[in-house]
C-alpha cells in the first residue's frame, strides 16, 4: 500500500518540512515537495505531524487499567483507545495480576498502539510517595524476581526499584543479567546512597524524577540532587505542572540535557473520564478538571492528563521549544528502548508512526504503521464503559 501524507509542518530532526510524507508498506519512504499524479493523499494543511507518543509508564487510561486482573480483550480495548491520545508505543506498566493478559496480547496483537514489553514499577518500594499511610512493602528477592519474569512470559522489559532497600543491588544484578532495563524508584536513598548503587549497579533510569524521593535542600541534595548528579542516567518526567512545578523542571533542563529526559503520562485508568470522585482498590481518588488526582490522605495518585497534553504544558508555561518536547516524548523513550533504528522519529525507512495534532495539543489522526489507528473525523467509543460503574458521583 502506497499514500501521501501533506502538511506545512511536518516534524523532522532536521526542523519542520514543507510536503509530503510518502508511505509505503508501512515505512516511511521518503520525504518530498512533489508526488506521483493519481496518488492518494491525506492533506492536513498547516496542522502539525509529529512523530508518535511512546509512553513508558502507563498504568492505564479511559477506564482501562493494567493495575488490576484483566484478560487479552482488556488489553486489545486499551491498545485501541491509546491512538487517541497520539500514543503509537506504549509499555503498561502493570500489576502481576496483568502480566499474563499483555504477554498473550503481545503474541498476536491488533491494530492499536503497539506494546514492546511489560513495566513493573515496584513492587520493591520503600516509600509511596508525599502523604503515603501505613503502606509495608516486599523485600527485594531475586527468586521472587524470577517468579514475575516467568509470570509475565518474557515480556517484561522494565522494572523500577527501590535502590535503598535491603538486598535491591542483587535484585538489581539479577535484572541486568536478565537483559531487563532497571529504574530507581519511591527511595529513601540519600545522594550517597545513589551513588554507590549506580557505582555498584546498573540503573538505566529514573521513576518520575522528583516525585517518591527526597528533595534538594542547600545542606543535602537528597537522593533527587544525588540523581541529577548522574552522567549515566535518563530521567522519566511528568510534566502536568501537578507532579513538577515549572521552575523545578527549568531547573532540571539546566543540569541535565533534553536528550536524557522522557516524557511519561502516569496515568491510570481515571485518565480521560469526567472529572469527580472514583473508587480504585481501598481509597477514593478525586481528579479535578484539570487532571489532578489526589486520594483521601491528600496523596497524588497517579495523572488524569496524558503526555500529549503535558507536551503542550512544557511549550506554553515552561518555554521548551516544541522541538524539544516532542523529542523527549517520542525518540528518547525509542532510544532508552533500543527501537529508535525502528520508530520515534519522522525518517526514512521508520515505520509512520506519526500522529496529526491541532493548535489545542488535541489529536486529530493517529497512524501506526502506517494504519489509520484514530481519525477524529470519524471518532470511536474507546472510554470502557465499565470503569463509569467507578465513579461515586
């Protein structure tokens, strides 16, 4: 199958481009001012096409969740719904009541936002965050480890870890054995803690940097100062201005460079549903208009915003170029994944996995692999119905 996709302002790593977007067989075959007469064409004029959305860390979205037990058809529903947020590449990062359900998707997947593994953030914490009551964790335990890589089929790709707990380096030396990219995650470390477990470890990255861990202070810089310290590391990031103020994340640019930072959602299955209280587990969450979740200890729990949407909060309260989100939200992300030879950026020979957005951040078209996954012209049901029976008012 041979097409054209048209617009003004198609993003490349060279800057935006004014033409076409020839595709063919999926890939991208060539960028181009001019295209054969008689072939078919898909014109979106000055609105944007950026390369796809890869979420790293997505716990669900549209009343989907990957938190809680679900089956093969759950997970085909929010690989489905994901398009509409622009996301082309997704890990659920998922419960072990979830594992088995992905890893069965996985083997024979539909069209929707493709899944290259399984994240497991936790379950070795040591803390869950600001506000968090009585709430014990797991030990670190390697044959425990090897219980969770066998549940999930060999489909778990990522695990997030607290460094600090006791028995977590050998944990840690298990999952890189193991080929599994390892992050620090809900630590009480302090900076020297970080340092001698990056000196002794292999950590790949950084759960929500700053949140579920000490902050900077002028005497000690806590284990987010320690991270920040790193050479070797990338750092996820929610920028919904909810987890992170504006002036943390300025902060954050000036340390470190865009091209270590990646752009994740954290949302749950509230994310996308109308505002008010839910029921999830034990607590009640409420999530405000604007994407804030908080439960009944004043915890946030969690993002009712999407990446596309906290890509459009970086441009227009933190002054990062839309360049530069977007690279943070799409070829970081395939580079950490070691897929970017495949997707993550607009370039020949990638697959077109590329989305249309408006002037509002709104996604207007979706393709993935070429495929029309979501065309807001013609737009599906994808919020699961089921998740409304959550909500208490």
């Amino acid at each position: 199958m041979k097409y054209a996709i048209k617009s003004r302002k198609i993003l490349t790593p060279a800057g935006f481009f004014d033409g076409y977007l020839l595709v063919e067989d999926g890939k991208i075959k060539d960028l181009t001012k001019e295209v054969e007469a008689g072939l078919k064409v898909e014109d979106y004029r000055s609105q944007r096409i950026i390369p796809g959305i890869i979420d790293i860390h997505n716990h669900g979205a549209l009343g989907w969740s990957m938190t809680d037990p679900c089956t093969v058809a759950d997970v085909a529903g929010y690989a489905k719904a994901l398009p509409s947020i622009g996301v082309t590449s997704v890990l659920p990062t998922a419960k072990e009541e979830a594992f088995a359900a992905i890893a069965d998707y996985m083997e024979n997947p539909e069209l929707g936002t493709k899944i290259p593994g399984i994240h497991s953030e936790g379950p070795f914490w040591v803390r869950g965050g600001e506000n968090s009551v009585n709430e014990n964790y797991p030990k670190p335990d390697v044959a425990e480890t090897k219980r969770l890589l066998d549940l999930a089929k060999g489909k778990l790709i990522y695990m997030a870890i607290a460094p600090d707990a006791p028995g977590a380096h050998e944990v840690i030396r298990f999952l890189n054995k193991n080929g599994v990219l390892v992050a620090a995650c809900h630590t009480r470390c302090t900076a020297e803690d970080v340092f001698e477990a990056v000196r002794k470890t292999k950590i790949d990255s950084v759960t929500h940097l700053g949140n579920g861990m000490d902050g900077i202070h002028h005497r000690h810089v806590g284990s987010l100062g320690g991270f920040l310290l790193c050479d070797n590391l990338y750092y996820e990031i929610i920028t919904d201005l909810h987890h992170i103020c504006a002036d943390m994340l300025k902060l954050y640019f000036r340390i470190q460079p865009y091209d270590k930072f990646m752009l994740i959602s954290d949302s749950n299955y509230m994310s996308g549903m109308p505002s008010g209280k839910y029921s999830r587990y034990d607590r009640i969450m409420n999530m405000t208009e604007d994407g804030l979740i908080k439960d009944q200890n004043g915890r946030i729990c969690g993002s009712g915003k999407y990446v596309l949407s906290n890509i459009k909060m970086l441009v227009e309260k933190v002054d990062v170029p839309l360049e530069k989100a977007v690279q943070m939200a799409s070829i970081n992300p395939a580079r950490f994944l070691s897929i970017d030879d495949k997707t993550g950026s607009i370039e020949r020979g990638k697959a077109c996995d590329v989305i249309v957005i408006d002037e509002n951040y709104d996604c207007v078209a979706t393709y993935i692999d070429g495929q029309l996954a979501y065309d807001c012209k013609h737009p599906k049901d994808v919020i699961n119905a089921k998740a409304m029976s959550r909500k208490l008012d």
